[in-house]
C-alpha cells in the first residue's frame, strides 16, 4: 500500500477588490459592523463575464500542476469541489479535463460546500494509497458573487462571501512516514436548511418554478444561514475533528505547526485557536483579505502558507473544514 502527499499547489484570485466600504454604497452595513462579526475587510468578486468557477480553476491547477513537476498528460484524476458550478450540469470536473486538453482522465465533482476540498483530498489520498492512481489533482473553486442577494435584505450572508479558487496535486509517496496520514470525515443532515440555497432543486422549486411566477419577493434561490446556530455547531465539531485526528495518529495540539481552518469566519478559528491553545504562528487565517470561499478557503490559505515558507518539511500541518450539510472534516498531514 502506498501513501500520498501533496506535491504541488496554486491559488488563483479576481482582481476585483471588493472592500466593506464598497458594500456600505448598496447596503445598510458598515466597515466596523462587518469586521466585529466575520473578521473579513475585502474580498474578490468577478469582474468579467468571462470569468467562471471553472477558468480560476483551471488557472489555479496549472499552477499547483507545475509546481510538482509535472506535466498535465501526468494527471490521473479530478477532483473537483465546489458549490457554484458553472452549469447545473455537467460539474466542472470534466470542464477542467476539456480547457486543460487532458487525456480522457476520470473526473469527479464533489458538492460538499465548505467542507469540499477537505473531502476531495481524503477522496484523492484513498485512490492514490489503493494504487489505483499516482497523481490527482484536487481543485477547489467557487464564484459566489453572481449568486448574492446584494441588498440590506440579504447583507447577513453577502458580505461573508468572496471567489476564487484553489488546487493541489496529491501523488504517490513511498515513504509511509510522509504525506497525508488520515481523514476524517463526517455529516449531519437533520440540519441541513440551516444553511442552503433551496431553489433550484426538483425537491421545492425548479427553475420553471421561479420563471413561472416571477415573483421579485422569491428569496429561494439566494444563500440562506441561521449564523448563531452554524456558529454554535461549527466551533463543536471543528474540535472535535480535530482532536480525532490528533489521537488516531497519537498526536496533541503541541505537535501542529500548522492548523489551516476553513475561513468561514475569525471568530471561529479565534475560538479553535484558543480551545487548542496553539499560538498565532500556528493558525493560518486569511479571512480578512479574501472573506469566505467556501471550497477554495483552504487551498487558497495553504497555498498562501506555503509560499511564504510557513510549511516546512517534517511539519504537521492540519486541514479542518465545517459547513452546510452539515458537513465536517479533518486532514492531518506530514509535510
């Protein structure tokens, strides 16, 4: 049995700077009002129409792909996780394989939210360990922008979300004491509606549902959150994965040199940090600059760590994602 690693990353970003000031103009919220709630003073929006889940996907994984030293006729698989496809179907997993001009390789998306990229990376370590394949790219990638109610009516969830996208490539490792050591992963969908998007879907309301009544009041196809409930469960079960990975590999929290959280809000990974008591140089926070990106938070972040020399050879260094689903989950790895 083989183990995996990751070999190459990339990040990809909009130019389009979008700050709290900029939002206050179509809005009823304030710079302070954001920042004491989210952490968060800008993120990215698209700017050109041109300009797709898919494309800064695509864009992140040349990137991730030259960095391991590899060519794309090298890549087995793709993982793709996002929550804003360009098309309700097909996925941007084969869109990926089509812009990259890639050999008629598998192509896997995954709709896990904010907890996606840690799921594609458990799904990648599992194919690689089996022997099935020995270069996978996982991309995270997400254009939450063009899906936002821009209003005082929805600024409780607009002014959290940012694009842009994320890619790593995890490859066949021989030395078992390297690379990804365990996942763990887990759901609870009982609460599911507290943090959705319900239309469109065949369960409530389909598109020729919403064309049918044009009803400008129809808040179904727009981000729903119960953020005190999400809040609550979020600092639970982020410890809690955390700690489980921690103890299958006999490790504590003095051993992590680096914990990347899912950036869905300071205060969040503020409390984890404190609950593990791990130092700042030991949480990777990138909020502040980017806001939440759902599947691409932790690419994003880990990309930016280790291209400032924040990951080191030998490191442990911890993924932890919660999000809509529920879904929740935890990567340790070896660097």
């Amino acid at each position: 049995m083989y183990n995996s690693k990751i070999t190459g990353l990339g990040y990809y970003v909009p130019d389009h700077v979008v700050t709290n000031d900029d939002l206050s103009k179509v809005m009823d919220t304030t710079d302070e009002w954001i920042q004491e709630r989210t952490g968060i003073k800008e993120r990215r929006h698209v700017n050109d129409p041109s300009e797709t889940t898919t494309s800064m996907g695509v864009k992140a994984a040349k990137i991730a792909i030259e960095r391991a030293g590899l060519d794309k006729s090298d890549i087995d698989f793709i993982i793709f996780a996002t929550l804003s496809p360009d098309y309700y179907f097909p996925g941007p997993g084969v869109l990926v394989q089509r812009d990259l001009e890639m050999d008629t390789v598998g192509a896997l998306d995954v709709r896990n939210q904010c907890s996606g990229f840690v799921y594609g990376v458990s799904v990648a370590d599992q194919y690689v360990k089996s022997g099935m394949y020995k270069n996978i790219l996982v991309i995270g990638s997400e254009v939450h922008s063009r899906g936002l109610d821009m209003t005082t009516r929805g600024r409780a969830v607009s002014v959290i979300f940012g694009d842009g996208a994320g890619a790593a490539v995890i490859s066949r490792e021989e030395d078992a004491s390297k690379g990804i050591l365990s996942s763990h992963l887990h759901s609870e969908g009982r609460h599911a509606e507290e943090l959705t998007v319900i239309a469109p879907g065949m369960g409530k309301r389909w598109v020729t549902d919403i064309l049918r009544d044009e009803d400008p009041n129809d808040e179904s196809y727009f981000p729903y959150m119960n953020g005190q409930f999400v809040f609550k469960n979020a600092v639970v079960r982020f410890s809690e994965v955390i700690m489980e990975g921690l103890q299958k590999n006999k490790l504590s929290p003095e051993d992590i040199a680096l914990l990347i959280p899912h950036q869905a809000n300071l205060r969040i990974s503020q409390f984890v940090q404190k609950k593990f008591g791990l130092a700042d140089d030991q949480v990777y926070n990138n909020i502040v600059s980017y806001g939440n990106t759902t599947a691409a938070s932790i690419p994003i972040a880990l990309t930016e760590a280790w291209e400032k020399g924040k990951v080191k050879e030998g490191d442990v260094v911890v993924l932890a994602a919660f999000g809509s689903g529920f879904t929740w989950g935890s990567v340790i790895i070896r660097w």
